[in-house]
C-alpha cells in the first residue's frame, strides 16, 4: 500500500471510530464483529434496499428466527410472508436455500470469500462484505455506495459498468490488512451520509483532501453513468374474489415472478409478456382501477376486477386459499398485490350503501 493509500484508509477510519452510524446488526467500531449470521442476514437484506427500509425487517427476522438453524427449520410460506414489501423476492428464496446449506454444515458459516460465493445468493459483494466484517478478513467489499466513493476519489470517467473494474482496482489498492470490517463499514457509512449522490458535502468529509472528483469543482459528475433507457411496459390483470368476509388467494410458482407468495389471482402477466386477460372463472366482473408497479427491468400497468357473481366451484382448494380480509396484512402479499388488495377494499367500501 502506498502513502496516498495509507493516508486514505488512516483519514477514514479514524472519522469511522467518531461517526460510525448505530445499526442493529453492526459492532461498534473495535467491537468484536457481530455473529456472522447477522452480517450474512442484514447484508441479504439491504441488497438494493435502503437502510431504513431494512431495519424493521431484521429485528422482526431476529426476534422470530434468531439463528441460522431457526431460519433453515422455518416453514417456506412464512419466511415469504415476512419478507414482503422487501421485494427482489430471489433473496428471500436464495436466503432459505443458505440458511439450511450452512445448518446442514453445522451451523457454522464459512470464513473465506471463496467457500461463501458458493452458498446461494452471495455474489462477489456479499461475499466480500461477510468476509470482512464478520470474520476480519481482507477484502474488497464494493457496494453502490463504494462505488460512489472510490469514482470521486479517483475521478474514474469511464462510464458505468465498463468503469467497474477500474473502480474496483482503485478500492483494492486503498483497501487495509488490518480494521477490513470497519474499513468496509466506513466506506459505505461515507457514501450514504457525506459523499451523497446527490450533493455531497465535501467541506464535512474527511478524504476531501485527496480527492480528485472535489478538486475537479465537479464532484457529483462521479460516477459516470450511462444514458437511461426507457423500461418496458407490460400489462396485465388481478381479480378479486371474495365470498363471507374472505378473499380468494393463490400462491404463485416458486420460480419467477415474485415466485413463493401469496397474491390474487392473475392473468398469467410476466417479465417478458402481457397476460392473457382471462378471469380465473367465468362471471360478471367490474373495474376496480389500475395498480402502476416499477420492477428493475420493466413497468407493469395491472387492471383490478371484481367479481360480482356466486359462482365460487371452480376455484379449488389446491389452487388457493380462503383468507380473512380481517387478516389480510398477514398473508404478506407483495408490494404490487398489497397495492391492489388497497384499491379493491377502496371500491368495495365504496360500493356499499
């Protein structure tokens, strides 16, 4: 590591040890690291999800299962349930998948970026992030955030995601033997607090001296990113059912879309297509609205139906459930779902005299 470099890692943990955000899966700074259970869980979590958004999540999760092994005995249908509202719901799945590989293992997580890459669901960054903070080993542990970071500090200009590599290179190179956990931590606890995305404070920032991107007078030019492409719009529709204060849910296919939840019954929309349009049974339906909803690649304007009628026999139980509307925040619907389970209570209450 070179002067600059030492320079880097010194300035920033030292502003860690007095700045350091208190989050319930974190140790202090010079703390013995958290259990890496709690590493492993929070860092699944807050994979494009925001901090805030997170927090109530894993103090449910821990209180409920507060180990690896309680995780891996949970039933599928209720680590879902849980999960909702969190979204990219791959995680979740990826997060069973771990939880009984590691149990089977004797509940122990590996302590190496190699062995834990071949867990399901832990990619370079999570790997690495594991590695450091729970375990102390050294590696370069590159988030959004870091990304961010390392951009300005270096005014790397090549465009994202060809840049990637040289931004990396440029952590690698900053990146200490010794504190990698806090190092780690600091550098995200940089980006999400000082070296914002949007204006970033550069006269409260402790690499300020070192930075290119801010002697440049330009520093929010960093990264530079490539043109936006407009998403996809699919369409599709959901259908609400309900018969003596319960609505009809099925669950969807453990792969795919939002794959292992409970939702309303749809028209078979996906990613890559619109749906067919076809209720679930035939029978007078009604507008109920339309649910907007934003995935990663793709936009999905989704009708809402009601159904008016009384004929309930083709709907068989091993397609779905009755579930109390009384209880319905329980059935830990998806976002899109939640949404239109919103707007269809909304339209039924209207309806009534």
């Amino acid at each position: 590591m070179d002067a600059r470099s030492q320079d880097i890692a010194g300035a920033l943990l030292a502003w860690y040890d007095r700045h350091a955000r208190t989050l319930p899966w974190r140790a202090a700074p010079g703390e013995p690291a958290p259990a890496p259970y709690r590493v492993w869980l929070s860092e699944v979590m807050l994979q494009q999800t925001t901090v805030a958004a997170v927090t109530g999540y894993f103090t449910a999760f821990t209180q409920r299962w507060p180990t690896v092994a309680d995780l891996a005995a949970a039933d599928d249908g209720e680590v879902m349930a849980a999960w909702a509202g969190l979204g990219y719901y791959a995680r979740a799945r990826n997060l069973l998948a771990c939880a009984r590989i590691v149990a089977r293992q004797g509940g122990t997580f590996p302590d190496s970026e190699e062995e834990l890459r071949r867990l399901p669901g832990l990619g370079a960054y999570t790997a690495a992030a594991v590695a450091a903070i729970a375990f102390g080993r050294r590696a370069v542990v590159v988030d959004a955030n870091v990304e961010r970071v390392v951009a300005r500090l270096f005014a790397i200009a090549e465009p994202l995601p060809a840049g990637r590599p040289a931004i990396r290179a440029a952590a690698d190179r900053i990146t200490p033997d010794r504190h990698a956990g806090d190092f780690a931590q600091a550098m995200m606890d940089l980006g999400a607090t000082i070296c914002t995305a949007r204006n970033p404070r550069c006269l409260l920032c402790p690499l300020s001296q070192d930075c290119a991107a801010c002697a440049s007078g330009e520093p929010d030019r960093f990264p530079v990113k490539p043109a936006r492409t407009a998403k996809p719009t699919r369409r599709g529709r959901a259908f609400w059912i309900v018969q003596g204060g319960r609505v009809w849910l099925v669950r969807r296919p453990g792969k795919g879309m939002l794959g292992g939840m409970r939702a309303l019954p749809d028209d078979g929309w996906q990613a890559r297509g619109d749906g067919s349009g076809e209720p679930p049974l035939a029978g007078p339906w009604r507008p109920a609205g339309i649910v907007q909803h934003a995935f990663t690649h793709f936009s999905l304007t989704l009708h809402l139906a009601l159904y008016s009628g009384s004929d309930w026999a083709s709907l068989l139980p091993e397609d779905g459930e009755w579930w109390p509307l009384g209880r319905l925040e329980e059935a830990g619907l998806p976002t899109l779902f939640a949404k239109a389970a919103r707007l269809a209570l909304a339209a039924e209450g209207e309806r009534k005299p």
